[in-house]
C-alpha cells in the first residue's frame, strides 16, 4: 500500500472510503508531488472492489485551492504543446474520479478554486457548507478555463449562467452555489452529511447503486431511449437481489389489502 504525504485515504468497515486532501499549509493546492499521489490513489481507487462509496475532501480550511500555477504555466524553457502537457498531466490528477464504477461524493469545506472546483465537480454529488467557496476564476489572471471547467459549469448552471460565471471569474459563497445548482445540497456540516448519505448508499446491493449512478449518467448526455434500454436490463438484474422478492410479495399483500 502506497505511502502518502499530501493526501490519505481513510477505510471504512462497511465500504465507505474518504479521500482526504492533506496539505493545509498550502490550502490543499495541487502541486507536483500532490499530483502523483492523486493518480496513485487513482490506481488503488479504481481497483478496490470493497469500495462502495468514496467521499473526498480537504483538511484545514480549504477543500482545494487550486493548482500549482508555477508548476503548470511557468513558460521558461517550454512550448504551448509541452505545456498542454503538463496541464493535461493535472487535469488526470482528479478528473480519474468521474470514472469510477460506484458514487462519489465531495464535501466542500473551504475554498474550491479553479482546479478545486472542478475536483469537487467531478464527484457525482457536491454538499457545501457555510465556508464553501466556489471559484472559476481563471479570467481574473488572463487565463482561459480548464480542466473540464467549462463542460462542469454548463451542466450544472446551464449555458448563459456557465458563460457569465467565467467570463466575471465569479466565486460563489455554499449557499450561492445551492441556489443556483452549483451545488447539490447545502449543510452545515458538509463531511457528516457525506458520510450520512455514503453510508445510506454502503447499505445498497453494490451493483444496485453503480446501475443507478450509470443510468443518471447516461439520462444526462443520452437520449430517452438509451436511458430506457439501460434500465430495463438494470431493473431485471436488481430483481435477483437479495430481499428484493420478499419486498415485492410484501408490496403485493399491501395492494391487495387496499383494495379489498
């Protein structure tokens, strides 16, 4: 098992993992030797198959700050291929999360800037507490967004709103950011809240919660008749589940009672 510096990952019995950012002293900001161990815990992540839930976050007051700007756009000695290099190089660094099978959940406890915000972006589920701030704001230094920015924004906020929140280089406050859909729920106490619902979802059949993650993902970028082929073969499957038989008969005697 790797040994980590600027992160950890913590195990849960029940199959709950939490991928914690661990570099308060730099607010958690993607740096060099950040990013390789992200894409470790990628290779150890993907391969878990106890994992039923991971939940990230960030340590100290800051979810993530960002990247190492230095690091990726300092243009000593560099050309735009290399240095689209590096960038994607970092992008790797957290966009491996919206590959995994099961549901991910970030709890956003501080600042998400930039490439904060997209890691925090692509987990399947965001939950922002009272000192979440969410930051696109690249065009304040002259900087295009990346790191799927753009594509995060859109699906979330919808075109215009996307489009005027990177042209301002806006920052959203976590009750901002839930009203306007950037963020999926609002709690005060956003890790607990998490850990609530991943263990809500430690307690399903773990194919029945990656089925239901897939179908939503495919509703979101397929058409209806996808979505419904999908569920079709996915709703069959879960009939075989454990207790699954049991709750049907059980729903049946209910009907039956009402109606008599």
């Amino acid at each position: 098992m790797t040994e980590f510096d600027k992160i950890r990952i913590e195990r849960h019995d029940d199959g709950i993992r939490v991928l914690v950012l661990d570099d308060p002293e730099k607010r958690n900001a993607i740096g060099p030797a950040m990013r390789l161990e992200l894409l470790d815990a990628a290779d150890q992540l993907s391969t878990d198959t106890e994992t039923r839930c991971l939940v990230v976050t960030g340590s100290g007051t800051s979810f993530c700050a960002g990247a190492d700007l230095m690091a990726i756009f300092g243009v000593n000695g560099t050309t735009p291929s290399s240095m689209r290099a590096r960038q994607l190089s970092y992008y790797e660094s957290f966009l491996w999360l919206r590959e995994l099978p099961y549901p991910t959940v970030s709890a956003v406890n501080g600042h998400a800037i930039g490439a904060g915000l997209n890691l925090a972006l692509a987990c399947d589920i965001t939950i922002a507490g009272p000192n979440a701030r969410f930051g696109a704001t690249f065009a304040k230094m002259g900087l295009h967004p990346g790191g799927g920015c753009t594509y995060f924004l859109t699906q979330k906020l919808g075109r215009g709103r996307a489009l005027r929140t990177v042209l301002l280089g806006r920052t959203l406050d976590g009750v901002q950011a839930h009203n306007e859909g950037l963020a999926d729920v609002y709690a005060d106490d956003p890790l607990g809240e998490a850990l609530t619902l991943a263990h809500s979802v430690a307690d399903l059949q773990p194919s029945l919660a990656r089925d239901m993650k897939q179908a939503v993902n495919l509703a979101a970028e397929n058409s209806f008749d996808v979505t419904v082929g999908f569920e079709s073969w996915a709703q069959a499957a879960s009939a075989y589940n454990p207790g699954v038989q049991d709750a049907i008969r059980a729903a049946g005697r209910t009907t039956s009672s009402r109606s008599s």
